[in-house]
C-alpha cells in the first residue's frame, strides 16, 4: 500500500464511526493497521474537499466491486452448518477451511522484533526457520539480526534448504508455539520455505548478509549462489523496462527517491531521470545536489521500502524483474 494509499484509507476510516471503522481493521494486515493507524494519528485540519474527493474515489472504486468471493469461506461456513448441522459440518469445515483460521504464529506479526526474538532464542534452529518463514521477510531479518551470529546463520541455512516439514515436526513447533504465547492454538499450515524465501529475508537484513552468504557458501557453495541469484538489490532495479520504473515512481514518494538515490550510482539515477517528465527531472537533480549527507543506515531504509514497492508490482504481474532466470519476453 502506497503512502498516498495509507492516507487515503485514514482519512475514510476516520470519517467512519469507531465500530465500523474496527470492523474495518479486522480484515487488515498487522503492518496495514499500524501504518493506517500512524497516518490517522497525523491527521489535522481535513478540509471538506479533501474529505469528498476520497469519498468520490472510495465510492467509484467500490461500484466496480461484486461480492462475488468476498468472505467465501464465511458463506461456506455458514451454508454447511445449515445443510449438515454443526456436528457433521465441523469435521468437513476443519478440512476445506483450516488456512483460513488465525494460527498461533500468526499473532507473531503483531509484535515486535525484539519481543519475537527473545521468545525464539532459546530454541532448536529449525524451530526458528519453521517460524520465520510464516513471518514477512522484513520482519524476519529484523528478528534474525537479534540473534547470535552463530544461530542466525544456522537459521538461514536451514531456511534455504526447508521444502516441506513433517507432521510429527509441526506438531513440535505448535506444542512449542502453545507453551510460548500462552495457548495460542496453531491452525494447520503450509511451510514456504526454500531459496526463494531466505533470498527475501537477505535482502532486508542489511550489514550482516554477506557474512551470512559466506557462512552458507562454506557448507553449500552451489546453494550460496542460488540464495544469490534471487536475491533482489536496489540498483538491479537497472533491470526494469522504462514503463515498470514509470509505474515505481508514481508510487514513491520524492523524499523518499531523493534519499535513495543518495546512495546509487550514476547510472541508475540516469536510468530515474529519464522517465521522468524534463521539469521533474530538473527538480529532482537539483533537489539532490541540496541534500547534505545522509547516514547510509537511512539511505539503505529508503531503498528498501521502494524495493518493496518493485517486488509488491512484480507479484502482481504490472512489471517484469529481470536477471533472475526467468525466460525473457520478446
């Protein structure tokens, strides 16, 4: 969700009654509420215009909507019960329905790194992995830099090389999961783990990832570079076609870029200027030759939320990430 799109959201939320408006939150991701609900915190003085036009955009938007597979599983739920009675219809409704229940480690998501960490310390590395890969991967590596040096590595080997987990497994990590949040139940689930995912939580993991490749490549070498070749940085956004870097920069804001950019060479920011229109660019070039220095630890957050925007664009199929192996479109 764009920063545009946060307030937006905080603004149609905040016009909504309390009730309305948490039933609203309910279907949310944790990340989605906090960011929505920071923005309403930063509200003042909406004017009436600004009010109507996202009201006119919400209302233009929804009319486009059916309800067609909105809340499936809760129609599904409701016509079993009627058609074979609460009994019969739990064991089938437990079968069809299991992914879409609130599992133990789904409330992991609503706490903090460092809250995750110390539940998750003392526990057998492929506890950990199991774990972490239910998690977002920013918020998995922001949890594996709290660690030791020795079980993070550990971890993210084992994340590399995680395929499928057996039940006599899973059922280990929810008895685990039960005794550490206090009998949260754990839904069944399914493990995606893989070179794909600890690529994911490399990129986010900031200044320890290369000693984390090497500690990989000294008991896997092949597998070292495998995490390697999926993993996405910001200067392989060179990658995307001139319309994919069109539709990055409608969605990021310019501090944001100007920040960024702080830290990229020369021919990425070409590549930046170029699609954007003369006038812009012009602002852009002078906007960052004003920019004093900027700490690397800011340009690096900067980068990865715009990276976040590439990969959100990229898994809805509106741009194409090249280099990564992928059969190329002539």
């Amino acid at each position: 969700m764009s920063d545009e799109g946060v307030n937006k959201s905080a603004i149609l939320l905040m016009t909504l009654g309390a009730d309305e408006a948490a039933e609203v939150m309910r279907y949310l991701e944790p990340k989605e509420v906090q960011k929505i609900s920071s923005a309403m915190v930063a509200l003042k003085n909406l004017s009436r215009e600004q009010i109507a036009t996202v009201f006119d955009e919400f209302h233009t938007s929804a009319a486009e909507k059916t309800t067609i597979g909105m809340d499936s599983s809760g129609y599904i739920r409701d016509m079993l019960n009627k058609a074979l009675g609460d009994d019969k219809a739990a064991g089938l409704l437990d079968r069809i329905l299991h992914n879409s229940d609130t599992s133990g480690i789904e409330s992991l998501k609503w706490m903090d790194p460092d809250s995750v960490a110390d539940l998750v310390a003392n526990e057998h590395p492929q506890i950990i992995a199991t774990i972490m890969v239910h998690l977002e991967p920013d918020q998995a590596s922001a949890v594996l830099n709290k660690l030791t040096e020795r079980v993070r590595n550990d971890v993210l080997l084992r994340i590399a090389t995680l395929d499928s987990v057996q039940p006599t497994a899973l059922q280990e990590l929810n008895d685990v999961l039960t005794k550490l949040l206090s009998g949260n139940a754990m839904a069944k689930k399914s493990i995606r783990g893989g070179i794909k995912t600890a690529a994911e939580i490399l990129n986010y993991i900031g200044s320890t990832q290369e000693q984390i490749i090497e500690s990989v490549r000294t008991h896997d070498a092949e597998l070292a570079q495998k995490i390697m070749d999926e993993m996405f940085v910001f200067e392989d956004i060179m990658e995307v076609d001139d319309r994919g870097i069109q539709l990055v920069l409608r969605e990021v804001q310019s501090e944001s870029l100007i920040v960024a950019l702080k830290g990229a060479s020369e021919e990425l920011r070409e590549k930046i200027f170029k699609n954007m229109s003369q006038r812009a660019a012009e602002m852009l070039r002078e906007d960052l030759e004003a920019k004093g220095p900027v700490k690397l630890s800011e340009v690096e957050s900067e980068q990865k939320e715009i990276l976040k925007v590439v990969r959100r664009l990229a898994d809805e199929g509106q741009i194409v990430l090249g280099g990564k192996g992928e059969d190329a479109y002539v």
